[in-house]
C-alpha cells in the first residue's frame, strides 16, 4: 500500500483503483456489456446444492415450508373474503344471525389458521420465516371497516 493510501478507509482505496481501471478502459470490453446479469445462481453456494436447487425450480416445485406458507396465506385469504361476503350481505338484508354465524365460524377458522401457524413457525428454521398469527377481533373490524366501501 502506498503512502496516499495511509489514513483512508479500504473502500476509499478500493473505490479509487476501480476508478483509475474504468478510466483507463480496462472495463470497456468484457463478455456481456450491456446485457442483463443472470442472477438466477448464487455463486455462493456449493455446487450439488446448486445443481439440486436449478433441477427443483426447473420442475416447478419449491421448499415443503414455501409451499405450506401458501396454503395458510390462502386459507386466511379465503377466511377474510367469506366473513367480508357475509358483511356485505348483513349490510344488504339486516340478518343479524346469519353474520353472528359467519363471526362464529370465522372464528373457528382462524384458530385453525394459528395453529397451522404455530406449526409452521416451529419448522422454519429461522424466525425471520415466521409468520404473525392472526387476531380474529383485529380481522373483524378491518373486515367490517372496509368492506362495505368495496364493490
């Protein structure tokens, strides 16, 4: 390292060689100028898992824990627009007991939902894949909120 080099962070150092090499063109000419980078692999990773993760993606399967999240987020979808059908239907024919029905079974629906949560966040193998379980009481008023301004 030179002596203009002492006192500066690496990344200043760094940062100036990168300069002087594009101001020079050394950068100018290399094999796939202009087009998109294939990021598709990570370079990272060993190669079987490479190989093992390229022959799943191809086959259009995915990760056994993706593939559970995706039937609770559609399970809990599906729960939402149910009870907000049945809000919008309160709204038009004033039937309370067939909402208090649709409160009760949504309910019991989202208890299953939590758990299956709960199931879930114990596979996962990091807490940041974990998922919030779902406040039945939180979910009511956002349903009863908003959907009677939807179509």
């Amino acid at each position: 390292m030179t002596s203009r080099y002492r006192g500066y962070r690496a990344y200043t150092m760094v940062e100036d060689i990168i300069r002087e090499a594009m101001e020079r063109g050394d950068f100018d000419n290399l094999p796939g100028k202009g087009k998109p980078l294939d990021l598709r692999e990570d370079p990272l990773l060993d190669p079987i898992t490479a190989i093992v993760n390229r022959i799943v993606r191809e086959n259009g399967c995915s990760h056994p824990l993706l593939e559970a999240r995706k039937v609770i987020e559609a399970d809990a979808e599906e729960c939402r627009a149910e009870l907000a059908r049945a809000w919008r239907a309160r709204q038009l024919s004033a039937d309370e007991s067939a909402w208090q029905r649709a409160v009760d079974s949504f309910r019991q629906r989202v208890k299953q939902i939590n758990r299956d949560i709960r199931l879930f966040n114990l596979k996962a193998p990091s807490p940041a894949l974990h998922n919030l379980a779902l406040d039945a009481d939180l979910e009511i008023a956002n349903i009863t909120a908003h959907a009677s301004t939807q179509p």
